[in-house]
C-alpha cells in the first residue's frame, strides 16, 4: 500500500472513531438523567411488614409536587432524616430502618423523592433538592428542634443532606458512600465522556466546607460504585469536627450488613457526641 493509501486508511479510521464517540456522548447526554435515577414506583414492603411502628407522611414541595413516606417511631428523642440513593424507593430501605430503630433508637424519617414509590412528579437535580427542604421543614414543622435533627444522606442523599445543611439549622450530618460531584463519578465510570458535558453536577466537593455542624463519613474498602477515595477527600474537605469510618469488606449497598459492631459503635459515639455538643 503507498503512503498515500495508508494516510487516507488512518484518517478514515479516525473519521470513523471520532463519529462513534461523538454519537456514544450524545446518546449519554440524551440519557443522563436516566443514568442517574433508577426509581421504582411500587412498594414491595411496609413499615409494618418489618415490626415497625409508622406514621403515613404526605409532605407537598415547594413547587407543588406532592411527596410519600414514613415516620417511623423510634425510642429517643433524635430523629433521623434519611435521604436515600438513587435507585428503588423507601419500600426497600426497611430493614436497614430497622436497624436504625433497634440500635441507635432514633426516629427515622423516610421519604421517597419526587418520581420515586408514590410521590408525584420525576427526579432532577433542584427537584430533590426541593424534596430535601421540604422534608426537613415538615419534622420541624411538628416541633422537633433542630439539634435534635441528624441528616443522614446515602450515596446521591449524600447531596441533598448537604444541601439541606446549607440552608437549615441542624444537629449533625452523616454521609455514607458520598461522591465528590457527579462530573467526578461519571470519570470512574464514563471516562471518555468530557466534565463539562455533565449537566448534573450535585458538587459535593465545593460545598461541605460550608456545612459548620459535626459530620461523620462512612465508606466501604470495596465499593466499586462510589470508591472510598471520595468519601475521604469529603472528609478532609468538611468545615470542622468531621470524622472519617471505615467499613471493612462492604460494598456500596452492604454497609450495615457487613460494618458489624465498628459500624455500629462509630454511629454511636458520634451520636452521644454531637447530643452533648447541643445538650
């Protein structure tokens, strides 16, 4: 073949490479939001079903949108908000409430986001948070005292807990399996697809410096969803009085299955020391 054939054979491979990447970041970007959310509308289980003592919730957002969930009665006088990951809905979080209930004695406030169980609506990013600032004002509106509130974000909830942080008065922040920011996440698992054609940011990493109120991350070795370098870089990132647990041998969805008495004995001293803190 002469320089030329081989020339024009490299540029049409190029040509070719360059229009497949081209269509593959535009399929990405069409589905993003697909991407990220993974709601199920159905409620396999019920408070009940677990042994749980649940109050029925219907908070409405800002925007209208009207929202689903529980208020699960714990023995103490701390509750617990609990903004969920991304897929499925509350009806799969019960038994991990459960676990709350039995070992922490909190109340837990479980709340599905706008598109998610029975709450109206589909998900984006200001929405949940919406959702988030609608949740928080619907404890306290039942005279809860902020100081007596502890947001507990999973994995996306870890974005809206800080959100919420930001703009409400509350006792302290616990983040399990955060991510710095979707643009950072979508390079471990999209690395091809540029940052800037990220249109869901949900910026963790800019924002926890502005959270001023104790803050526990939790992260599994082995999760391969969100890797534990961004629950630590979270961590050194926080305002102050943060604290960093590692949860040997769990994943991104096993953590209270697997984090045995550690996991259990990190929720509770930091739980014993954020009430002294406001006590």
């Amino acid at each position: 073949m002469s320089f030329r054939g081989v020339v024009g054979t490299a540029l049409s491979l190029l040509t070719f490479a360059v229009v497949a990447w081209l269509l593959l970041v535009g399929l990405l970007m069409l589905q993003e939001r697909r991407l990220i959310f993974f709601p199920t509308t159905v409620l396999t289980a019920l408070p009940a079903d677990f042994g749980l003592h649940a109050q029925e919730l219907s908070i409405t957002a800002a925007d209208g949108v009207r929202l689903h969930g529980w208020w699960i009665q714990g023995p103490g006088d701390r509750v617990l908000i609990w903004y969920h990951g991304n897929a499925g809905n509350i009806g799969h979080r019960l038994d991990n409430a459960r676990w709350f209930v039995d070992q922490l004695g909190v109340d837990v406030v479980l709340v599905d986001y706008r598109g998610y169980g029975r709450s109206e609506g589909a998900p984006d990013e200001e929405g949940i948070y919406r959702d988030g600032l609608a949740i928080y004002d619907a404890v306290v509106a039942r005279s809860v005292r902020a100081e007596d509130i502890v947001l507990f974000g999973r994995s996306l909830g870890g974005a809206v807990a800080i959100e919420v942080a930001l703009h409400r008065p509350v006792g302290a922040i616990v983040l399990e399996s955060p991510f710095r920011s979707v643009p950072a996440l979508a390079r471990e698992h999209y690395w091809f697809v540029p940052s800037f054609l990220v249109r869901t940011r949900m910026d963790n990493e800019s924002k926890i410096g502005s959270v001023d109120v104790p803050t526990l991350v939790l992260h599994g070795d082995r999760d391969r969803v969100v890797p534990v370098a961004h629950g630590r870089r979270l961590f050194e990132l926080a305002a102050r009085s943060a604290q960093f647990h590692l949860i040997e041998g769990a994943g991104h969805n096993d953590t209270y299955l697997v984090g045995g008495r550690p996991y259990r004995d990190a929720w509770t001293a930091f739980l014993r020391r954020t009430a002294s803190a406001v006590g």
